[in-house]
C-alpha cells in the first residue's frame, strides 16, 4: 500500500505544477492589503478537488463586506476514515501577501515559473506548498482507493496572513469543527531540511503607550512636563526592568529567554524647539510561556507608576495584540508519527523548537487541541521570486500520506 501510495505521489510533479500555477493564477490578497480576499481561489480549488475524486467539501464563509463576494471563504475536504476518532487535519491557509515592489521580481509574480526544479511565483511556498503537499498524499490515497484507518481533513483558511479573524479564530468562535482528540499539522514554517518540529510560540504583547504632559517653550521646561522624556524613560524602563523581572532561559526557543523591545515611534511636535506635551511609541514583547500576559501587565503598571511620578505625566496604553500560547507535549501523538514519518521519508532526526513568532497554532493549543508546525522549507515566504522546491513538495506529501495511515 505505502509502495503505492509513494509511486503516485514520485509521479505527481505536473499535478503539483498545475495546481501551484491555477492558485497563483488568482491573487488572495486581504482586504487590508488592497486586495479582494480569498474567494475566486476557494472557488476555484473546490471545482478542482471534485474533478480529482475530492467530493466531501464544506464552505464556511465569514462575513467581510470589503471582500469580493462579501465573504473570507474557509474550505473543508474530508477522505472519510474506518474511524472518525483520532483524526488528522492539515490546515493550510489561502491567502497570500502582495507581491511588492515589482522590480525586484524577475518574471510574472502572478504567473508560475518552472525553473531548475523549484517553481516561482507570489504565494508559492506561503502557503501553496505545503497546501499543494496536503492535497497530493489526499489523492494519492482517493486514486489507489485507500480508506484511511482515521478520517483526514484538509482545511484551507482565510486570512492567516493579517491575523486569522476571518480564519481559524473566526472558525473556532462559529462553528463546531475541532474534536479534543483531533491532531492537527500546520505545514507553513520549517527549514530546508525538515529537522525542526514547531510545537510552542512565545506569548506575544504589543503595547502602544501614550504619554501626556504640559508643552512648553524649548527654553522653559521648568514650565512643561516633557512627554517625550517621559516616554523614551519609559521604554528603557520597561526594557530592563522587565527583562531582569522575567528572566528565564528556555531552550526550546531561539532566543532562549523573553524580549521586550521597543520598536515603533509617532510623531511629536514638528518642531525642535518645543516641548512636546505627547509622546506616543510602541513596544513588542515576545514571553517565554511560562510568564502569564497578567503577571507581565501587573509589572507594566507598576513601573508606568514610577514613571508617571517621576515626570509628572499620565501614561495610558492600549493591546493591539495579547497572545498567550499553550505548548503542544513533547511527547504528543502527533509530534512522535510525524517525526517517525520525516525520518522514514527524509532520513532525518527531528527535534522540536518554539518560537517568537505567531501562527495559527496557538488558537488550536489554547482549545487543548494538539498542533505541529512542519515543512521542509527554503523560506522564502514574503520575498521577490518566491519560490518551492518541487521534491520538497512531493516529499512532504509523503509524509502526509504516512501520517493519514497510521493506526495510532
């Protein structure tokens, strides 16, 4: 059977061709980015999965007015298994970033290139890799007529890439899909040679702070409480001062420890020779998961409270983004068969790592939902001249396929 299943899949690089260029062919781009959303690419992947043998398919659209069709479609395709326990998901996402600045490209960012074994184009690895990967160990078990022992659910969402509220965060607060013995693969981040297994994220907390005190004549401060003062003690204050405060080390993260930086700054006054009586910057704090977000806010507090005291200034801020993230076990189902399918298909040992950035992990980890981050990937997701290796492709979809086979 797996002989089989690996032969199809060995043969399938113009199917993988095909389908990478017909869903670069039709550009995902958020709203937010000036684009018109996910639809014409739902829309079109649905009729393709018919025509290949793919006929259990569910549409759950979230509302978006700005989207063309007023919808962010999230699309679900279902190989029933012997069971409908245990079972496997890979999640993928359809949207894509914009192409930017167009002289960088070499060819037609929107028009796929084969070239010296990699394909190019916008959207090609992130994520229409490991989408293309998932669907290809699907079909390989459809075409050979395989009933798996678990059922096997191929999820494509919306707006991964401006932040999953049309997504899977609008997916879990809406519909009832997700089972606490589901096992879910996220293949959208790796490295080239498919070591790394991403089972935690660091919390993550973005901070905008707006410090208000009294403008003043650059001459006469006495007259004034610098608010940009205030502000720029604030952030060296909040940079070491939390950093000495939640100093763990973790090695499953790189860095090992939390970050707390800051990063962006508004504009003042236009002038050098006014004292401004507002300042406003930001900061990106990425936290080990063992430090609660309300332990860290409490800290927050408590030196905003020196500060304010010092310059005689208020000190308001607001969350743009609050993130806590549960860590998916070590020693997970679904950690140990996909290490045991990436050493079988890649010759490869795994070892599991966290990270300081976030994906649409972290969601499914806070419902108790077991999920692994994992693809072999060159990373060049977000780049001029994206690109996907094709063996990559193939590769990764046998171990899909290993993985919708196992009995566990």
């Amino acid at each position: 059977m797996k002989t089989r299943i690996f032969n199809y899949i060995g043969k399938s690089a113009p199917l993988a061709a095909e389908l990478e260029t017909e869903l670069t062919k039709r550009p995902a781009v958020s709203p937010e980015s000036g684009g018109e959303g996910e639809l014409d690419k739902a829309l079109f992947l649905e009729t393709w999965l018919k025509t290949k043998g793919i006929t259990l398919l569910e549409r759950h659209d979230a509302p978006d007015p700005r989207a063309k069709g007023g919808v962010r479609p999230n699309v679900v395709a279902a190989i029933p298994g012997r069971a409908d326990t245990k079972r496997l998901w890979i999640m993928s996402h359809l949207d894509v970033v914009p192409p930017g600045e167009a002289s960088l490209w070499n060819s037609d960012p929107w028009t796929v290139i084969r070239q010296d074994g990699r394909l190019i184009g916008r959207g090609v690895e992130d994520n229409q890799q490991g989408l293309t990967s998932s669907v290809l160990a699907a079909l390989a078990l459809v075409d050979q007529g395989i009933t798996p022992p678990h059922t096997v659910k191929l999820l494509f969402v919306a707006d991964e890439e401006t932040g999953s509220v049309y997504g899977i965060n609008w997916l879990l607060a809406n519909r009832d899909l997700f089972r606490g013995d589901d096992m879910v693969l996220i293949p959208d981040s790796g490295d080239p040679q498919g070591e790394t297994i991403e089972i935690a994220e660091k919390n993550i907390l973005w901070i905008k702070f707006t410090t208000t005190g009294v403008q003043a004549h650059g001459s006469r401060p006495n007259q004034g409480a610098n608010a940009h003062l205030a502000g720029a003690d604030l952030a060296v204050a909040l940079h070491y001062g939390l950093s000495e405060r939640f100093p763990d080390h973790d090695p499953l993260f790189e860095p090992d420890y939390s970050t707390f930086q800051p990063t962006k700054k508004e504009n003042n006054v236009p002038n050098i020779n006014t004292i401004p009586g507002e300042d406003v910057f930001y900061m990106d704090m990425r936290i080990l998961p063992r430090y609660p977000l309300k332990t860290v806010l409490a800290e927050i507090d408590r030196i905003k409270a020196q500060i304010e005291a010092k310059h005689r200034v208020t000190v308001k801020y607001v969350t743009p983004q609050a993130m806590e993230s549960k860590p998916t076990p070590q020693d997970a189902p679904l950690v140990t068969l996909l290490s045991k399918a990436i050493k079988e298909v890649y010759q490869v040992n795994t070892r599991p790592i966290g990270i300081g950035g976030g994906t649409v992990g972290a969601p499914l980890r806070n419902k108790g939902i077991a999920a692994a981050v994992w693809a072999r990937l060159n990373d060049t997701a977000h780049q001029p001249n994206e690109y996907a290796v094709i063996d990559h492709i193939l590769g990764d979809a046998k171990v899909m396929a290993l993985l919708m086979l196992e009995e566990r």
